[in-house]
C-alpha cells in the first residue's frame, strides 16, 4: 500500500485500486491512521462495505456491522450507521447476519436518483418506519375520501394497485415539488385529507426526501398502495395491518408493547427506586434487575418471554435510562 497526502487530500493506491479522502471528511484521522498502520484490512472495509453488503459478507456482532473476520466496518458512507439504526429499531438482532435487510440495503445502494443511502437514513432516524421482507419501505400518506390525490383530485389509488409520476423533481432543497409524496406515521398530521393510506415504496424509486419537517416526508416516481388506515386508528390495529401485509422485525410491535404499558402502568405496583419514566413493562424489568437481582432465565420465565424478546426489552429499557440520566 501507497499514499501521498497533501494539505487537503490523502490519495492511497491498494492492489492496483485508487482510493481518495478529503481531509474535511469526517473519518479522515482514522483512515490516515489505518495508512500509518498498514491496515489493509481496514481501508478495503471503508472504501468498499457496499461492496460486501451486495456479496453478503457483512455480518451484525454486537449492535455493529463487522467482516467475516470480525473486524468492524466504517464505511465513508452512511452504511454502517443505516445497519447500526436497524439493528436498534429491531429490523435485525444484534448478532446476526444481514440477510433480512440485505434487499432492503441493496436497493437503497442502486438508486439512480439521488444518494438514496444518505437522504433514506436521514428519514428513517428522523420517525417510524417498517420494511418489508422484499426489502421495500412501508411509508404513508393522506387522500380524499374517494381515494383521489389531495394535490389534483384526479390520481386514483386502490390497495393492490401501483400509483406512478413520470414528473418528478431530485432536487430536495425544493420541500415541496413534482413527484408521488409520502411520510412517516408521525408526520401525518401536516397533511390534508380525509383518509390515510398505507403505500409500499421501491427504494429505488424515491427521487427526494426534503429537508424540511426534519427529513419526514419523501417524494417519489411510483408506489403501491397496500393498506387504507382508519383516522384515529388504534396503534396496534393499525400495526396489525402492516403484519398482514408481511414487514419485518420488532420495531413496530414494539411501538404498540410500548402504548399497552402506559395504559396498565397505574396497575403496577410502586417502586421508590424505579425511575419514574420507566412504565410498564420496563418497570417490571427493573425491579427483577436492578432491585431484586434475578437472573436472565429467571426473569425470561416470570415474563414469559423468549430471549430475543428479552434482549430487545433490556436495549430499550438501558437506552431509557442513558437518555434520561435515571
């Protein structure tokens, strides 16, 4: 391995490949430090983990995508970030492969449009989201009662059917323009209409996600409508529904698990060393924890639940308690 670097670029050359990094670049100190060191390793991982997501040979160990080796992937890109934010919505378990959510990436890595990997992540962090096992984002929007477009009151839409736009804009600086829109369930309550759909979009075809309204809302060239949802629709109704239209993972589940507990919560006993935002579910699983001390397989029997469900609970419930210092 090669390098020259100068004030303002770090130019490596590995087995014949030319590799370049701008000093301005945010992994810039670990990839001049991977050169220092003769990492090859590393420098093959940065500059080509899109490649090993398309070969699958990425795995997840730990929360993060690693080699088959075991080496952890940072990628220039948001790769390694959009695998670490799946792997906590519970798109994918903490030590897995990716072969669930490899349609998914491998799609959003061959869009045409726009660096669908960058702007997609940017919505997905940004509210809910599910995918589905084709690897397609399940995303929403509002019609008229007659299930025309809000915006002409002449495009049709009904479950089962494709809805397309040859007229659309990649510019995402324009927020509002040409082009199919969508968003995430939380962003519903900016748009008009009566009636809310659920549509099934391509990552290939998503042509912008703004970047107003925090990234929530998308446009795109060609959707399919898969669920008509009820205004006021009870969360794990609504969830329900995407089940049966097959999305995978935990996370929406979760969200429902999530509603359930702030309704019990007031049944739960009181523990003064609980943390008061811990409701539900997680209250329990503090007490059995923290104050009683149980083992896994103790609290796994008392709550009778599975051990992935019992990683996923102890994620969020750890995450809680970072976030809100208890």
């Amino acid at each position: 391995m090669t390098y020259i670097k100068t004030d303002g670029m770090l130019t490596i050359v590995l087995d014949g490949e030319l590799y370049s990094i701008s000093s301005d670049e945010d992994n810039f100190q670990k990839v001049y430090k991977a050169v220092i060191e003769d990492d090859e390793a590393f420098i093959r991982n940065y500059f080509e983990g899109t490649k090993l997501i398309i070969l699958g040979t990425v795995k997840v160990k730990n929360g993060v995508p690693v080699t088959e080796d075991g080496k952890e992937i940072v990628s220039r890109n948001e790769l390694s970030n959009f695998i670490k934010l799946l792997v906590r919505r519970g798109m994918i378990s903490e030590n897995a492969d990716i072969e669930p959510i490899k349609p998914f990436l491998t799609k959003v890595l061959q869009n045409k449009f726009i660096n669908c990997l960058t702007e997609l992540y940017e919505f997905c962090s940004a509210g809910d989201f599910e995918i589905t096992k084709e690897g397609n984002l399940v995303a929403y929007k509002r019609v008229n009662k007659d299930l025309t477009s809000c915006h002409d009151g002449v495009t049709q839409h009904a479950v089962g059917q494709y809805t397309e736009e040859k007229n659309f804009d990649t510019d995402r600086t324009r927020t509002c323009s040409n082009g199919l829109h969508f968003c995430s369930y939380s962003y519903l309550n900016f748009f008009g209409g009566e009636t809310v759909i659920a549509v099934e979009v391509d990552p290939r075809d998503i042509v912008a996600i703004p970047e107003d309204y925090n990234f929530s809302k998308g446009r795109c060239r060609k959707y399919k409508t898969v669920a008509i949802l009820e205004e006021k629709a009870d969360e794990a109704i609504r969830l329900k529904k995407l089940r049966e239209y097959d999305t995978i993972g935990d996370a929406d589940l979760l969200r429902a698990e999530e509603k359930e507990d702030e309704e019990k919560s007031d049944l739960l006993p009181e523990d003064d060393d609980c943390p008061r935002y811990l409701t539900g579910r997680y209250k329990t699983l503090y007490k059995y924890t923290k104050t009683d001390g149980l083992s896994e397989a103790q609290i796994r029997k008392k709550m009778g639940i599975k051990k992935s469900t019992y990683e996923r609970y102890m994620r969020k419930m750890n995450e809680m308690i970072r976030n809100y210092g208890g």
